[in-house]
C-alpha cells in the first residue's frame, strides 16, 4: 500500500497519490468477502457461501479488468491511471496484492471451511484415501455414468493443441507409449454436466477431477499414465462493439459473444505440482507469461462451493430476509383503483429485500397489465431472472392491445444471450422493443404505467436502484420509489421519449440524468454544502466510488470543514484522512449476507427536515456518468425522508459488518462491541433507530 502523504495549497489538485487504484481497492474488497468467510459467527454454509461469491468475482474481474490492462499493453497504451501507474505497473501490482488474498484462501479453505463441514457432518476427501473397497465402487461408478461422457484430445503432428474454452475445468495429462516410449500429451475437460461434488457413500464426497485423474488408465489402454495436472484458462470475456457502425445491434452482440469464446487467454491457474513440462507446454500455447500462471494448493474454481451451500446440513441455511409485503400494498384492494387508488394518493418507497418485490413491483406491473384503464406501459430492462414475471405481465398487456415499450439492454454484461432472449419473446407478443441510446448503456431502473382517469390521462412511476430481477431482489438490497406526481410522470415521459427516438431530454424538474446532468448536480450539491463551511454535511452509499472530478469535490468539501461520511461497498479510490486533503471525510463498507447495492446521496443535516436526499441508479464512475443512461431523483415526501435518513443512520451504527478504510489503504474491521447489523435491524417490522450524522 502507499505511503499516507501530506497534500497543501495546489499539489492537491495535481497529485495522483492522491486516488488510490481501483484494481487493487478491488482485490481488497475481494479480501474482505474472505474475510467474512472466516467470520466464527457465521454458520458453515455462510462461510461457503462467502468463498463461492469471492470466486466467482475473481473470476470476472480477470476476464474484464486483467483482460482490459493486457489489452492496453499490446496496444502500447501510455496513459497512466488516476493514480498514476502504467498498465504494466498494474498488472505487477495486482499479481502481488493477490497472491497475499489467495494465499488468505488456501489457509481459509484447508485449515478452516474444510474441517467445519467434516464437523457438520459431510466430507470432501481425497479419493486416495478411500480403501479398496470404496475404490471399486466408485470405479463402477465411473464407468457406468462417467467414462461415456469423456473424450481425451492428444496433441502430435496430427492433432494440434485442442482449444481450451473459457474457465473451464481441464487434465493435462502426459503418457508414454509402451512399444516406441514416445511421450505425448493430452487434454481431458472435465465434464460440466455432472456436479463437483460427486457421492462417494452418504455424506461422503470426491471431487469429479479427482475421480477422473484416479481412472485415467481407462482412457488411454496400453499407454503408461505419466504426470497429470488440473488446470483453468480464463479468457477475455469484454465485449467490444462498433455500434455505429453496425446495422443490426442484436446480430453485432451475438457476433461479438461468438467471439468472446476465442478471447485472448489472461490467465492460467494450475495445480501445485504440476510438472515443469506441462505448465510450459500450457504457457507457451496460450501465449501467456509466468506472471500470468497462478499456481493452487486448493481445488481450482472454488464456485463448487455453491453446491457445498446447496447440501442439507443439519445447520439451517441462513434466514432470508423476511420479505414483507409493504403496506401500501396489503390487499385486499377495495378502494377505487386497486393500488392504483393508493399510489395516487401519496408516494410508496420500498426497500428489498426486506420488503417483498413479488408483492410490491411485480404486483404493480401486473395490476397496469390486467387493468383495462391502463392504456400504456413503458419498462427499462437491464437484467431479469430466468422466469420473470414482469416480462410476463408484458407480454400480457401486449397482446391485451395495451401500448407496451420496453427498453432492453443487450450490452449488459454477461446477460447478453438472455437479454437477446427476452427481447425476441417481446417483439413476438406484439411488444415495442427499443436497444437504447447508441454508445450507451441503458442502466436506470423505470417503469411508467399511463392510466386513463375520467378525462384526463395519468402517470404512475416506479423509479428503481436495482435490477427488475425477482431472484436478486432476495438479496440484493435496493430501494425503490412508486409515485404518481405529475412533474415525476412528465420527466419519466421526456426520458422514455429519448430512449426510444432521436430527441434529447429537455429541461426537468425532477428527474437527472446521465450522461450530462448527473455529475455537474452532484458538483453543485456538493458546492452548496461548501458554501455552508463547518455546517455543510455530506453522507452517500454507493458500490463504487473512482470519479476523479467527484472525489476531488469531496476533498475540497472536506478542507472547507464539510463532515463527509460515505459507505463504499467495492471499489474506492478517495483516499480518507490526509491532512489538508480529506480529515474530514470517513469512508467505510458493509459487506454482509445481503448485497448492499443500492445509491443514496444525502445533502444537509440527516437530522433536518430541509435534508436533502436522491436516489439513484448511478454508482460514482466515469462509466455511470458518462457512459450509461442513469437516473437519480429526490424523495420529497417528509415521512419518506425521515425513513431514509434513519436507515442511514442505522448504517452508522453497524459493527457486525463494517470496514473502516484508512488512510494508508487498509480497510480495518470494526469491533463487535455493540453487536449491531445494520441488515439484521432492518430486517425487523418495527425499529428505533438512534444516531446522528456523525456518529456510530
């Protein structure tokens, strides 16, 4: 980490030790995810479940981070990032901070995750330590149900290295010819279509690489078994389109994820102990570097910790959050209008997933779908679920003459196909289907329902931190606001109308947007609290917070006597604390059984009715700002606000899952001394919470 510095006078505005890098302020949350794992608190199927999130983020950070920096090094790209590091000084910088976390794993998973679940009950063991007799069924079992599927690929003059696709689960295997002795080298991937966790007796378990390395004899008769070794290819998986110039979006994207399977190779992670000859050969055809090989005393790809959560402990899964159904939409609906009678009366806000999503957004679509004074539904959608119920509704009011438009991004990463999907069921039913803005992601979360009403017509709006995605919502913790304000309607009108045509939003009321609206009213919020000196508070939640221009706003608040108090769940890259640059700024992160996912933006005294507070979809990244249709809106309605700002207070008051990052980089672990988790308060039907801005 860097060494904390002192900024005076104009250094602040030029200094790049003053942002820290976002890669490796990524690798630390990763730390903290393991981190939790190893919580003692926590039942073993948290703790595994901790372990499969912090994989299957590694994953995804090589295949689009690490795959973004290797390609600006073949691209002899010299911008350095904010903080000041070349491409290659990132990637040698991210090698080292990971091989300390990954090494937190090998001790987290052999001396802590392992034993524990041996103690609940169940256990993944070597096949070697099998006796004979339990060696002999499972070679029964590998050869009625596993050794069909299998298929070894040699390498020689004849048959040139077989692709290895991305992350998949492969033996290299090296055999010598019993009559010519010549040593030769073969591929086996390991089946994805049985489970990782493969029955051994009762609760007893042998992992499905280790069944197939033990049987090898069987795919190569007449050969002598040399050494083998397991291995994992990770490719680059970012998607890079030429928008502009494609005439079909949805062909150019299926075009593009055909060739995200020949991405270029970024890493390689083999077993300890494979042979210097095998991780050469594997090198060498993936033309990667030694840099590039990442060796592992554990399984590779731990996802299969998934599937170690799935297993009926004794120990209970964890409790989901209770899901209530919120009050404004407690049936039965007898008053005029159903929920429509409701919302027309005063603003709703939701917050999941401790209130229901099913009960609460899905009814509101499903209530405009089946009403026959609904005569228009205008939806964005950036992820869904696999069986969604709002598509449904859709589809519903579609073919129910309804005027439907929906907004789906094909650009969202790795939900492509699905999206692709879901939209081609849309345009069969009848549905306005729209890409969005070329050369944006569309990324805000609003639903617009046109309600005729007598004589004139209404707009009931559903604005959203989150995905309208029923399965995220159940731990995935977002806000959303239901409203029928007219100058609400009127903006979400203006915006749809810009996402669907060639005109650009005019002047609104409510509503900001991004690109172009939303960071220069951040700056001016923040500005205002400037002008208010030692008065001025500022508090934010958001997963991300890299935005040079916005974190140099902070500084500047911060040396005006501003109290800045943010919760960054991911990615930071402020750095809190530095005299005559940012001692007033506290930055801290709550990563715990719900993802906390949702933007809030607070202006003013939490205690005050004249606080001012957004929410939005926006986290603060040049990508959100400047690069993806966002959203962020006041809430205005006092009760509403004072129900923010106390939820925001009760953040304060965590110390069962909350980091404080300081300011020579180190995220330290708050102690239990109160014993209080923001979600598990949450989660209750009724709550004080006590608190100021300041505190906690």
């Amino acid at each position: 980490m860097q060494e904390p510095v002192e900024f005076r006078g104009s250094e602040l505005a030029k200094a790049p030790d003053r942002f820290f890098n976002r890669e490796l302020s990524w690798i630390d949350f990763a730390s903290r995810i393991l981190e939790v794992a190893a919580d003692p608190d926590l039942s073993v199927l948290e703790r595994w479940r901790f372990v499969a999130i912090f994989s299957s983020g590694l994953d995804e950070f090589f295949q689009v981070r690490v795959a973004g920096l290797k390609d600006q090094l073949v691209s002899a790209v010299t911008i350095l990032s904010p903080d000041g590091l070349s491409p290659r000084g990132q990637l040698k910088a991210i090698r080292a901070r990971l091989s300390e976390v990954l090494l937190e794993l090998e001790r987290l998973y052999a001396d802590t995750l392992v034993p524990m679940l041996g103690e609940a009950g169940y256990e993944i063991i070597p096949l070697s330590e099998l006796g004979r007799q339990g060696k002999e069924r499972l070679a029964g079992e590998f050869e009625k149900s596993v050794f069909p599927v299998l298929t070894p690929l040699s390498v020689d003059p004849a048959h040139p290295f077989p692709y290895i696709s991305n992350l998949s689960l492969n033996l290299a295997v090296e055999v010598r010819d019993r009559v010519d002795r010549e040593v030769r080298f073969a591929r086996i991937k390991i089946p994805t279509n049985f489970p990782r966790l493969f029955s051994v007796s009762g609760n007893k378990f042998v992992l499905i690489e280790d069944l197939v390395s033990t049987f090898l004899y069987r795919l190569f008769p007449g050969m002598e078994i040399g050494e083998s070794a397991i291995f994992r290819v990770t490719r680059n998986a970012d998607l890079v389109l030429e928008e502009g110039e494609a005439d079909d979006l949805l062909a150019a994207v299926e075009t593009e994820l055909r060739r995200r399977r020949f991405g270029r190779a970024v890493r390689l992670e083999v077993a300890s102990g494979a042979s210097p000859a095998i991780e050469a050969l594997l090198v060498e055809e993936h033309e990667l570097h030694a840099d590039d090989v990442y060796h592992s005393r554990v399984p590779l790809d731990l996802s299969f910790a998934w599937e170690v959560y799935r297993l009926d402990l004794e120990q209970a899964h964890p409790a989901a959050a209770s899901g209530r159904i919120p009050e404004a939409f407690l049936g039965p609906f007898e008053d005029h209008g159903g929920i429509f009678g409701r919302l027309a009366q005063r603003d709703v806000l939701v917050h999941h997933p401790y209130e229901s999503f099913s009960s609460s957004v899905e009814v509101f679509v499903n209530a405009a779908a089946q009403d026959p004074d609904v005569l228009a539904i205008k939806q964005t959608l950036y992820r869904t679920s696999g069986d969604s119920a709002i598509v449904h509704a859709l589809i519903e009011a579609a073919e129910a003459g309804k005027q439907v438009v929906v907004i789906v991004e094909v650009k969202a990463r790795f939900d492509e196909l699905a999206n692709i999907g879901w939209a081609r069921q849309l345009e069969e039913a009848g549905v306005h289907v729209v890409y969005g803005v070329v050369g944006l992601k569309t990324h805000c979360k609003a639903v617009m329902v046109v309600r005729r009403e007598g004589s004139v017509l209404r707009r009931y709006c559903h604005l959203g931190t989150g995905n309208y995605n029923a399965r995220t919502a159940r731990v995935y913790e977002d806000f959303g606001l239901f409203t029928a304000k007219e100058e609400f309607g009127r903006d979400l009108g203006e915006v749809f109308n810009y996402l669907t045509g060639f005109s650009r939003p005019g002047v609104l009321d409510k509503l900001v947007v991004a690109p172009g609206e939303l960071r220069p009213k951040l700056l001016s919020l923040i500005a205002d609290e400037i002008s208010k000196g030692p008065e001025g508070q500022i508090a934010f939640k958001v997963n991300s917070l890299v935005d040079p221009e916005i974190i140099d706003a902070l500084y500047q608040a911060s040396n005006a006597g501003v109290t800045v108090v943010g919760f960054v769940r991911g990615i930071c890259s402020l750095r809190p604390g530095i005299s005559g640059m940012s001692e007033r700024i506290t930055i801290r992160s709550i990563v715990g059984s719900f993802l906390e996912h949702s933007r809030i933006f607070l202006f003013g005294d939490l205690e005050s009715a004249s606080v001012r507070i957004f929410l939005s979809s926006a986290d603060l990244m040049q990508r959100n700002l400047d690069r993806r249709v966002e959203l962020m809106f006041p809430i205005e309605d006092p009760k509403l606000k004072g129900q923010l700002a106390s939820t925001f207070q009760l953040y304060l008051l965590d110390d069962s899952n909350s980091w404080t990052l300081e300011e020579s980089g180190t995220w330290k672990r708050r102690a239990k001394e109160g014993g209080i988790s923001v979600q598990v308060e949450l989660d209750k039907p009724l709550r004080s919470i006590p608190g100021t801005i300041g505190g906690g």
